[in-house]
C-alpha cells in the first residue's frame, strides 16, 4: 500500500533543474539517504562539503534508523530524522514535520527509490536523482559533488605510510556484492600475514555472514539496527589498522581518518574512492 501510494505521487512529480544560484538563495535544505550502506557513507561525506561550503543554511538529513548514527558521527551537528519509511505512523510524523518547515530545496544522492523522490517532493524545488545526467563511469564522491553543484576535485591517492605495531586490527572482508568481498583465502592469507608482522595484534573480524569469522580471532556481526551502527562505529575509532574490501566499512574507516589497506578484487580505486584518501591499495 505504501509502495502504491510513493509511485502513485512519484508519477505527478516534476522536476526543476537545481543551479547554484539556487542554492546561495535557499534558507532550508533536505537531504534523503535511503540507499545502499556504502552510498549512505559517501554522501555524507560529500554533503558535509556542501554544508562546509553553505555553513548559512537550516539542513535536515532524513536517513533510516540504522544510518542516523553515522550522520551523528561524521556530520555530528547537522538536524538528523530517522525513519521506518515501512512505518505509516512515522511517515505522517513526517509529513508533518515537512509541511511545516517548508524546505526551499531537496536532494537524494545516490537514492533512486521512490520514497526519496516522494519526501524531497515536499520541498519548492527538487531534482531527483535518478533523472540526473551522469557518466556512465565517475568516480562515487565526483558524482555527488556534480549532482550537488559542487567544484569537482582531482583525483589522487596517498599512500599509507605504516606508523609502526599496529595493535588493534580490523578487518572487514564482505561486501554486498560478492565478487567485490575478498576470498576466503586471501582472508586466511591475510591474517596470517598480520599475525607475522605485527606483535601479537588483537585481530577482529567483522561481517553480516558467519563464514567470514574463524576461531581464535574476535569477531562483530553486523545487523541492520542503530545499536549494531553505533557498536561498530566504535570499533572502527578503537582500531589502529583497518583491511577492508571495497565496501561500506572502507568508506567509514576513509571518513574517520583511519589506517586503511583497501583490497580491490573487481573495481577500481579510481572509480571507488575519494580524492585525498590517505591508504594502501592492494589489487588482487
């Protein structure tokens, strides 16, 4: 019913081409961020840029619940709501909300659902991001920064320097597409590598699926809740070093200025990662 209803409104909308005399001229701005976990990562990040560049303006991020704890952490003081879009209560709550403070301008980067365009409708002007021309190659961050008016920046890479033992060791070997997630034999490799070079490290693995984690190392099993978000956040800060796939938790760990060594089994950095990123890059 729901779903009816978001397509039902969807198919009345019309689009408005956003430049930036728009943006310099709006007082208030929505952002809805109902996508995929590591597209969620990048467009806080970018939109953090946004609001570097437009620090005037009255923001409200609309996210699922499981995602608000990462809008609190990387853009800590931004208004944030989260939401059960499933949920008919919540969703008149905020219908409420938006019919009263009346944002001048709406975005949903990287969302290509019908409920993002349905909640940015609420706003005077919208561009949807399924209707907004791009390459069909760009890099991830580009993309957003191009969508949002943004200067687009040029692309390059630091490379890690390694600061010594690395104690705590985070891995992260799955990602939502399989043939990007690194192998159970790299992982094995992995570890034993890192066993070996570094002093007896407290290793951790963290995965949605249970055949990732082996015995004699800890181990985070990812749920889709705030709570599960909020632990691994903490893990994340906790961690000296973290191996990740090209994934969500590769996006939150570049966010948070960690020790990254990013393993690239069918993508490519250029294409995956934002520009000044500062890690090692391992191209299997």
């Amino acid at each position: 019913m729901i779903n009816w209803f978001f397509q039902y409104k969807a198919n009345k909308m019309i689009n408005h081409e956003i430049n930036i005399s728009d943006i310099q001229n709006s007082k208030k701005i929505l952002f809805c961020l109902f996508t995929r976990f590591g597209d969620t990562i990048i467009d806080l990040v970018i939109i953090k840029e946004f609001i570097e560049e437009y620090p005037d303006k009255d923001y409200l991020i609309l996210c699922p619940k499981q995602m608000r704890p990462y809008v609190n952490e990387i853009i800590p003081n931004v208004r944030c709501m989260a939401i059960n879009k499933r949920n008919l209560f919540e969703l008149l709550k905020i219908d409420l909300v938006l019919k009263k403070w009346r944002p001048d301008i709406g975005f949903n980067p990287w969302s290509n659902g019908l409920d993002s365009c349905f909640f940015i409708s609420y706003c005077k002007k919208f561009l949807f991001y399924k209707d907004f021309l791009k390459p069909q190659t760009i890099n991830h961050y580009q993309v957003v920064r191009r969508y949002l008016n943004l200067k687009e920046k040029e692309w390059k890479i630091v490379n890690l320097v390694s600061k010594g033992n690395y104690k705590n060791i985070l891995i992260c070997p799955q990602s939502t597409d399989n043939e990007r997630s690194i192998l159970s034999d790299q992982l094995d490799k992995i570890i034993s590598e890192v066993e070996s070079d570094f002093d007896s490290p407290d290793i951790t693995i963290a995965s949605m699926r249970l055949e990732y984690l082996r015995d004699n190392v800890n181990s985070f099993v990812f749920k889709k809740n705030a709570i599960s978000s909020q632990n691994f956040i903490k893990l994340v800060k906790g961690s000296d070093l973290i191996i990740c796939a090209d994934s969500a938790p590769l996006h939150i760990a570049n966010a948070l200025k960690k020790h990254v060594f990013a393993v690239f089994n069918s993508t490519k950095p250029e294409v995956v990662l934002n520009s000044g990123d500062k890690l090692t890059i391992y191209i299997g």
